[in-house]
C-alpha cells in the first residue's frame, strides 16, 4: 500500500499522539476522532470593519492618484461608502501615468517598484494582481559605456573603477543622517565634490581626468534621484531615504496595471474625474453647517465630514493660500515651504533602424565639472541616455532640475534636434540618425502636479515631513480632525515612491477608521 506524504505525515502523528498520551488513559479512537480534518466556513472580516448598523462619516478625497486610490480601497475593505474622490484630470494614477509607444509602454511618471520585495505593498499589490512574472528583471545600473563631451568611451577598467568610487561616496553621504550632527556638512553637492577631489588621489595621474568625468558625469544621476540641483539638497538629510531591498522592478504591461485591483473594488461612480478643486472650507464648525465643504471649480460642492487631501507638495506650495478657507496654520505652511520639490522629465526617442546593441547597456554622460558648472542649455541636465525595457528601438533620456523645465518650454523638433547633437557629440558619431518619433513628459508645466516628486533641500527637516502629515485640526484641539493629508511628500523615509504615496493613502483612511469606531459614526460636533 502506497500512502501520500500528507497521509504519511497524519499516520506518523497518530502513533506519536497514542504513544505520549497512552499512559494516562488516551484512546485511539478519541485522538482520530481529533485530528479529523474539519472544514470551516470562514467569513474573512477585517477586525477595522465598521458597524454597518451604524450611520458613516461622508468623506471626500482630493485626487486619484496612488495616495487617494489607496485611501478609498482601504475605506472601502472596511465597509465604508460614503466617500467621493475628485480627481483633477481625465484618468486615474497621478504621476503614474503608462503610454504606449508603437508596441512598447513608455512610462511616463512613476518608472520602477522601488524595493522588490514583499515588504514594498506596491510589490505585493502588484504579485496579487498577477503583474509580475518570474524572473524578475532588475536593471544593472553598473552596465554601460560613459562617453565624454570629445566623443571618446572611457576605457572600462577606469569607468569600473570610478563608478564603484563614487558609489561609495553615495553610500557616506547617506551615512551623514544616522550621525544626527545638524547641517555641518552643507549642499550634497559640496560634500560629493570634496569627496571626489579626495578620491581622485587614489587614481594614476593619467587616469584622474576620465576618472573625474564619471565621477561628475553621476552626480547627474544623483540629480535624477532628488530632482533638483545638487546644490538646494541637504547632505545632512540626504539618508534619510529609506531603501527597501530587492532592487527597481518595472511593472513590464504598464505601472498603471496596479491601480487596477484599487479602482475595482471601489464603489461604482465614487470617482469623478475633470473635477478640479477650487477650496476647500473648513474649521467653521456649528450644529447646522456641515465640517468641511469642497467646492469644484465648476461651482460643485461637496460637504464632508472628513477630507483627504493628496494633491502634490508642488501644488500645495502654488496654491495652498487661496485652496484652503481658512489658510493652514504657521508650522504646515512652514513645512510645505521648506521641504524640496524637484522636477524630472522623460524623452522617449523611437528609431527606425536602432545604432545601438540591445541589452548592451545605456550611454551615460560623463560631463566634466566645468561642463555641468556652465549650465548654458537643458542639455546639461541629461544624465544617461537608456534603452527601453522589452524594446530594441527606443531610447528613453532622463532630464532633471531646472533643465527638465527648460526642456518643457522647447519644440519637439528643438528636443530632437539638441539630443541628436549631443548624442552625436558623446559617441563621437556625426552619423547617428534622428528619431523618427518622438513621446516627452511635460509635468513642471502641469498645473495639477507642478514638477516630480519631493526631496530633503537644505532647510528641510523629517519633522517637517510630520508637519505636513498632521490633521487639522490637530489633537490638541477639541474639535476631531477634518482635513487630512497624504501623499509621497508627508510620508518620512520613503518619500518621492510610489510606496510612500500608498503607505501615506493608507495611514489616513486608519484614521478615519478608528475614528469612526471611537465616536460610532460621524464625528461629534464640539460646541
């Protein structure tokens, strides 16, 4: 007789379980009878679930992006429907925003998975969603060829060598922030520059020159990463970022395809988009007016007793005096002035005839320190030139800082015409052909997101980040909150991320959640 595993593993048990409890009278038929497999009928309730018997809160949430999404879905598992969510635009996803071009998506916004792994709920919403499939790619951003302004590809043991210098550079500046010593060591700039002068000793005479070319040529880069000049970045709070491991993972149908599982189990017409928000009337709280009030610019008006505020640190810093009625308190304008708000943009370039290898890596811009110090075009904001996953003939170019809002102000055929320059000024190639099309990000110009993604600028600090997350009013006032707010940019370590937009979505719908529970419906008015 040929028993399975599991039926092994369940005899096995049986014998040791009449063994042990044999002395001490134990039956056979009584231990069966115990471990009989038994079938439950589950009902997988949320231990944060409402009390349906109860009146809810009406909530409205300021935009659809991953922060609000986030926010409704969790509202939503938890039994909530009164809630509406206003979004600006025509579509869902905020800054993440998948485009096709011809057969490959080109995304827009939001371009990895920042951490692949299950402790990034990105990740994990996207494995649920069946979006990822094994092997996971995760880019090398050691492979490629860094070419100079001369049109000469640094020789590799030299790059390889400068490459993993300045990592390490990187890796002490993150260091800076664990040692808790205030500003003493000024703009990520300075510090990166000193650095690299520092490490440029260790080199051979005759390889300092290309050496420092990759070395500066990456502080672009870095650049990338913040959004802004390297200059207006605190080097004292740089590692505040908290890296999530696992590597970048690209999402390989489209970043979009995790709003999917979010905007499904909403409830059906509880977002309303091209519903741009004018203000937003709080704090006159009386027995007779409702707690806060959202009103469109079409003159709709929302009443709520609970409203989430997602909008982007850029749009908060354009527009927060005439958006809020009252204005915000000192210590929230305070936060929304001093933290950073970068600006990046993409280019996607679609060739005919592609003049590079696939998978062979991306061109990287090795600019010398006085190139990058003359900032005499947007050019100079490019840090690397890579090809697109899943395509063998478009290349995607990385803008960033005020060359990304220099950039939004050109034509296509001016983008075109400057990249190809450059491109054929680095490779040393008068011959490389031009794009036959042409697909760009414009966000530094979009009224409803004004730039990227935040950074930790000179004067930034992670309490303000906590300032910028904190209800209003907040808890040691009478009144129970009424205006909340989420987004990457109020979400400490893990700001600028998608994840971050997400974690911050979820941690005020809990909010709202407990505070349904602790006043069993509504909010109490406090007269």
């Amino acid at each position: 007789m040929i028993l399975s595993r599991s039926r092994v593993s369940s005899w096995r048990l049986q014998r040791f379980l009449i063994r042990l409890f044999s002395d001490k009278g134990g039956d056979k038929k009584d231990i069966s009878k115990c471990i009989k497999p038994a079938k439950f009928e589950t009902c997988q309730l949320d231990p944060c679930m409402i009390d349906p018997c109860k009146p809810e809160p009406s909530v409205v949430i300021i935009g659809a992006g991953m922060a609000g999404l986030s926010a409704a879905h969790r509202l939503a598992q938890c039994g909530f429907q009164n809630f509406t969510i206003l979004e600006a635009t025509d579509r869902p996803g905020g800054r993440i925003h998948s485009c096709w071009l011809g057969d490959v998506v080109a995304e827009m916004g939001a371009t990895w998975i920042e951490g692949g792994c299950v402790a990034n709920p990105v990740f994990t919403l996207a494995a649920q969603e069946g979006l990822l499939k094994a092997p996971l790619f995760r880019p090398d951003p050691s492979r490629g060829l860094f070419c100079t302004s001369d049109g000469r590809a640094i020789d590799l043991p030299v790059s390889i060598t400068a490459y993993h210098t300045f990592r390490q550079i990187e890796q002490q500046a993150a260091a800076l922030f664990a040692l808790g010593c205030g500003r003493a060591h000024g703009t990520l700039l300075n510090f990166m520059g000193v650095r690299i002068q520092q490490e440029l000793h260790n080199f051979p005479e005759e390889q300092r020159y290309d050496a420092a070319r990759v070395m500066y040529g990456m502080t672009n880069c870095v650049k990338c990463r913040c959004g802004d000049d390297l200059s207006l970045v605190s080097a004292d709070q740089f590692g505040s970022y908290i890296e999530i491991p696992g590597g970048n993972i690209r999402v390989p149908l489209g970043y979009v395809g995790v709003l999917a599982p979010l905007l499904r189990d909403l409830p059906s017409c509880c977002v309303r988009y091209c519903k741009p928000v004018s203000c937003v009337r709080w704090g006159a709280v009386s027995g007779s007016s409702p707690r806060a009030v959202v009103k469109c610019c079409d003159g709709e008006e929302f009443p709520a007793d609970y409203v989430i505020v997602t909008v982007s640190l850029g749009v908060l810093k354009h527009h927060h005096t005439k958006l809020f009625c009252p204005g915000l308190p000192a210590e929230k304008v305070e936060a929304i002035n001093k933290l950073g708000y970068g600006h990046v943009n993409k280019i996607f370039l679609e060739y005919a005839r592609p003049f590079w290898v696939w998978r062979e890596g991306c061109i990287k811009l090795a600019w010398s320190a006085e190139e990058l110090t003359d900032r005499d075009g947007w050019v100079k904001g490019l840090a690397n030139v890579e090809e697109l996953a899943n395509s063998q003939h478009v290349l995607c170019a990385w803008v960033c800082g005020r060359e990304a809002m220099d950039m939004e102000l050109c034509s296509d055929e001016e983008v075109v015409e400057s990249i190809t320059r450059v491109l054929r000024q680095f490779t040393g190639d008068p011959t490389l052909p031009y794009p036959a099309n042409i697909l760009r990000s414009k966000w530094c110009m979009d009224q409803y997101f004004a730039g990227a993604y935040s950074y930790m600028a000179m004067d930034s600090t992670v309490g303000h980040q906590c300032d910028l997350a904190s209800p209003l009013p907040g808890s040691c006032e009478p009144t129970p909150p009424i205006l909340l707010f989420a987004g990457e940019a109020t979400i400490p370590g893990h700001y600028s991320t998608v994840h971050g937009a997400r974690l911050s979505g979820i941690r005020e719908a809990e909010r709202i959640i407990q505070l349904t529970k602790q006043y069993g419906g509504p909010p109490k008015i406090v007269k």
